[in-house]
C-alpha cells in the first residue's frame, strides 16, 4: 500500500490515481500538536489493514492531482542519515569518511519537508547547495540491537528522500539541517511491495538532465547493516527515519531549477528550488569552492 499525509494533516492510501481518506479508521487527528499521529498509524497499521481494504473496495475517492501531498513522518523521533554509502561518491569527494568507518549522523527534523514543497535555498553567498538522491528507510517495529538477519522485520516501508547540503567543512548536521532540506515523499511504500531492497534503482534529474542514478546492490552498508548499527546504539522507534546514503554525481542545484528523483518500485518527485532571503550567519560568511576530485 502507498500511505500518505495530505490537506493539512489527513491520512489517505493511493491507489492507482485515487486517493481514499482512511482518517477516521486509524484514529488521527489532523490538528493533534506536535503531528505524531502517523507514527502511532504505523505502529498500529496490521491491525488496520482489513477495514482499509474494504474502504478501498467500497469507499469514496478523489484524484490525486486534487490532494496536496505532505511529508509523510512529518515529527520522526530521529531522522537519521548514512554518510558516503557508495564506493563512486566517496571517489568523487575524495572521501575516507565511509559509512562503515563514521556510522550515522542525525539531521534536524525540522528540515523535512514534501513534494509539494519547494526546497528553498539560504542566502549564503559563495556557497553551493548540492543534491543527494536517496531512499528513506522507514522504521515500523521498535527495536534495539537488532540483529542484520532480523532487520527488514523493522522496516515498515520506504520512500523518496532528498539529502540536500550546503558544500563546506563546517559541520554536517549543519549544513544539512536548514528548513526544507530533507523532501521525502511522495508517500511511504509499505515494504511487502518492494521485491528486493538489495536491488532497488534510483535516479535523480535537475531540469530534465540525468544527474544520479545507482542501485541498492552498491550500497558499502546494506540496508539491514544500515537497521543494525543503527539499532545498536540507539532504540529505534516506529516513524523513524533512516537516509540511506548518495551515489555519485551530487552537484548544485539554483534558483528556478526542478530536482526529480525516482525510486524504483516506491515512486517519484518533482520538486522547485527558489531562492530564500533567510539563512545566513557568521559560519558560513567565507565562501567555499567545491573541487570535484579527478
């Protein structure tokens, strides 16, 4: 199934080019402060299959281009993110920082945003924001020290996820924490639709030019390792977010431009970029040139 969030807070399931409001069956309250209802739908969301599927087979519907699609774990307990996570990007940055070698770091969770979003760019002169296509791992059972072998029982599903970030040497968390930074969307694919997370394609276009493209099965931590390191350190908690890391080919995206990603077997996103009047400060005052290694 293909769970979303939309107008401002509702619960829904696409199905093909129609959307059903399944709001009142898993409880959520559109205006419920801070929006932690979803996390709880996922918890719960076996024990509401049946009564969905019947909404699906005798329920009202609307299109899909009449909904305004929202991130869909707006408030995660962590957003969590996988650095240099293929042999080729850790190449072109000229990276030993590898994901096996650093581990996770946290991105802020105010940084996510959905596809109908726009990514909107700080007002830093002299510096570039990147793209980095990746895919969202999102946790559906809690667990801690979670075993490789065991990990795919905790995810619940996955979406598109975009890792955007100011180049620089500053901190990470903080170059990739500005507000609409993370787009994740268009919903969540539950994961008994995905055939084989070790054989999942992803590409990534600015204005209609092929910019990324890669697959899972190049991942230097597997999306189970990715569960299980993660698992071992923290307590992972339905909703929770896991970015699994960009390929090769990251580059700058600028006022004006459309950033479309595409994830086999989950979905795809147009998203604008616009220039924003916020964001600047006294860390990112000198510019930085981002040299692409040879």
């Amino acid at each position: 199934m293909k769970l979303i969030r939309f107008n401002e807070g509702r619960v829904g399931i696409v199905d093909g080019e129609r959307v059903f409001d399944v709001t009142d069956i898993v409880g959520a309250d559109p205006q419920a402060w801070p929006p932690t209802d979803i996390c709880r739908v996922i918890r719960d969301f076996d024990s509401f299959r049946p009564a969905i599927a019947t909404r699906l087979a005798t329920g009202a519907s609307v299109p899909l281009q009449a909904v305004r699609l929202q991130t869909p774990v707006p408030w995660p307990n962590k957003l969590m993110a996988y650095p240099v996570n293929y042999h080729d990007h850790a190449v072109e940055m000229a990276s030993r920082g590898l994901a096996n070698v650093q581990g996770y770091f946290l991105k802020s969770n105010s940084s996510l945003c959905g596809p109908a979003d726009p990514i909107e760019l700080p007002a830093l002169a002299g510096r570039e924001v990147h793209h980095e296509c990746e895919i969202a791992l999102v946790i559906g059972k809690e667990g801690r020290q979670i075993p490789a072998g065991k990990a795919l029982e905790h995810v619940f599903g996955f979406a598109c996820l975009l890792d955007m970030t100011i180049r620089g040497k500053e901190e990470r968390v903080f170059r990739k924490s500005y507000d609409t930074f993370t787009p994740v969307g268009p919903w969540i694919v539950t994961a008994d639709e995905v055939p084989d997370s070790a054989n999942i394609n992803m590409k990534l276009w600015v204005n209609g030019e092929l910019r990324q493209q890669a697959n899972t099965r190049d991942l230097i931590v597997d999306i189970p390792q990715m569960v299980a390191i993660a698992s071992s350190a923290s307590t992972l908690y339905p909703g929770d977010l896991i970015a699994t890391g960009t390929p090769a080919g990251v580059g700058p995206v600028r006022d004006g431009d459309v950033v479309t990603i595409e994830v086999e077997h989950i979905g795809r996103m147009e998203i604008k970029v616009v220039q924003g009047t916020r964001g600047a400060n006294v860390v990112f005052e000198k510019p930085y040139e981002f040299v692409r290694a040879s």
